[in-house]
C-alpha cells in the first residue's frame, strides 16, 4: 500500500511541475510566431559588434544576444566559449579558428559569397572564412620624432636605430594580431636565420609589451614611447583623432590581419547563426561600415581587387601563411624570437 501511495505522489508531482513548465511564457514575435534567437560570442570591438548585431536584428528580427571573448590563452578563450553555447563566434584570428576546428569545435557553413574569397583568407571545408583584414602598421608621436631629428617609420628595420632604442612598444605576442604578424611574417618572408637575427637586434632595442592594443597607443600619445606597432585601422584613427600621431604601413614584411567568423558545433539556432554570417559577408554590411566612420575595414572578399586599399597601403611585402604552422607553433615561435 506504502508503495502505490508512494507511486501516486511521484507522479501527482510530476504532473504538477509538467503542468507549471506548460504554462512559462514563451517569447513571441508581433505575430504570435515563436521568437528567434542567435547566442554570439564577439572578439571584435564592441562599438563594431554593436552596430553590426543591432542592424542585423532589425533586418531579420532575430534577437540577438552577445558575450565579448576576454583577452587571454588561446586555452582560456577556448574554456569561455564551452561554457556558453554560443552559435556564432565573431572575430577572433585565422591561428584561433584554426585551432578551435582542429577540436572539433567549429561547424561547416559555406556562406552565399564563400567562393568570393581566396583560398588563403578561409578554410576549405567552410569551417571558418575571413570577414575583414587590415594590416600591420606603426602610430608614432611626431613630436617625440621631431626632437630627434627622425621621419616616421615605415619598415622593421628603422626600428633598428639606436634613435629608438627604449621607445618602441606593441602588445603582448600570445595576444596575436600586429605584434605576433610581425613575427611571422618576417620569419616567412626572410627565413628562421634571419629572422631571428633581426629579432636579437630588436630585443636590445628594450620594447616595452603591453597587455592591449590600447595600453600601447596611450604610451605613444602619452609621449611615454616613441612609436607602436599596431592594426592600420587603429593607427589611422589615432592619426585623425591626435594631431602628433602618425601612422604609417610596415612596406617591407606585413600581414593580412583576419577577423574572422564561423558558426560553433553544438549551434542550437543553426539557421540564424548562418543568416548573420551571409549578412556580415555581404556588401549591405560594409555599407554600413563606410557609412558610420569605418572606411579603413575591408572586405575579405573584395581582396586584392579593392583599388582604395592599394592606393592608401601602397606596395607591401605579405607572406601567404603556413596557419599549421604560425597556429600549432606559436608558442615556440614566440619563445625563440624573445629568447634570440
């Protein structure tokens, strides 16, 4: 008897909290239609994400949720975004994607414009593909140039001059971006020897390695350093925002700097997660860009065809990467360039 009275509670219970589970609201559209949703976790700057998600969602009236990768490990980046399940990871670096797909993370998705883009700025199978690429460049404080006598820099080895020695600073190479480019791509251009003898050269210059992008700007606009080596687009900006900062392109070894995007494994709004990509890869996307300020963000896609990039960065010297290599070997890279 003990147990029927037992069994009739358990399922008296289970009735109830199915009953209460039924009767949660569930979001609707002005249509009475179920709410559609996209998780996104961003590593681009968040005025960027911001207008690009809000435009998005306006479009497609899709709601859409976003958490900021934190700086840090590659293996600290990869614990954030397993915690969430994210749909759309937005942003991070070619040597990032490439490794989140080697664990599985990252699910094929060829976008509408997917064959628009070289083979070197995307993955194959459409597990990743570039949105935008800048390049390599310097912000210098003119003032601090002019007390001594110097044009501003345009190539790695003007930084050589005992002129800069204890005013050149960059952000930290674990972080990627510019100041692991600058390893790379002087390593691939001119081979390891070499490579490494212009970093023992640069070593004594005693940079100064920040945490962030901007923590090396200030020190430049501060006047604490002489010249940063940052992405092109924040070094024009800083340019059109200081009247002494300058910025120039690294003419003799640079990179294609990638933002990229990719949709995750365990997508549950798989359809919206590819809507948002087709969108950010179109050219309505980079209208938008332009049309708020952004001019100095190109399209992947549009590469090497787009004659307002060549015209502002002239003629550089880019390596097609090795991503098996810069990716799986990065910390090596950076332990002997630092070590030479």
């Amino acid at each position: 008897m003990k147990k029927i009275v037992c069994a009739l509670l358990l399922l008296l219970i289970f009735v109830i909290s199915g009953c209460a589970e039924n009767t949660q609201p569930k979001k609707v559209d002005a249509n009475g239609a179920p709410k559609l949703s996209l998780n996104v976790c961003s590593s681009m700057s968040e005025a960027v994400t911001k207008l690009l998600v809000e435009e998005y969602a306006r479009k497609s009236g899709v709601e859409v949720k976003v958490k900021y990768l934190p700086a840090g490990s590659f293996a600290e980046k990869i614990d954030f975004l397993r915690a969430d399940k994210f749909d759309c990871w937005l942003g991070g670096t070619a040597e990032e994607y490439y490794l989140a797909d080697q664990q599985s993370m990252l699910a094929p998705y060829k976008p509408q414009e997917f064959y628009k883009m070289p083979a070197e700025l995307r993955s194959r199978q459409g597990q990743w593909t570039s949105l935008y690429l800048e390049y390599i460049a310097f912000v210098s404080n003119t003032e601090k140039l002019e007390q001594k006598k110097l044009y501003a820099p345009d190539t790695w080895e003007e930084l050589l001059l005992p002129e800069f020695k204890d005013e050149i600073t960059m952000p930290n190479f674990v972080n990627g971006g510019a100041s692991y480019g600058m390893i790379t791509s002087i390593w691939q251009l001119r081979g390891k020897e070499a490579a490494l003898e212009y970093a023992g050269k640069l070593n004594g210059q005693n940079i100064v390695y920040t945490d962030d992008i901007a923590e090396a700007v200030d020190k430049v606009h501060k006047g604490e350093k002489m010249v940063a080596v940052v992405p092109l687009r924040t070094a024009i900006l800083q340019e059109l925002k200081h009247k002494h900062l300058f910025a120039t392109v690294v003419k003799d070894a640079n990179r294609n700097l990638l933002n990229c995007v990719a949709v995750m494994n365990d997508a549950e709004n798989l359809n919206e997660a590819r809507g948002f990509i087709d969108y950010l890869i179109s050219d309505e996307s980079e209208a938008l860009l332009r049309s708020k300020g952004y001019q100095y963000i190109w399209h992947a896609k549009n590469y090497p065809y787009n004659d307002g990039r060549k015209e502002l960065i002239g003629n550089v010297n880019v390596p097609v990467d090795d991503l098996s290599w810069t990716a799986f070997e990065k910390n090596e890279i950076i332990s002997q360039w630092l070590k030479a």
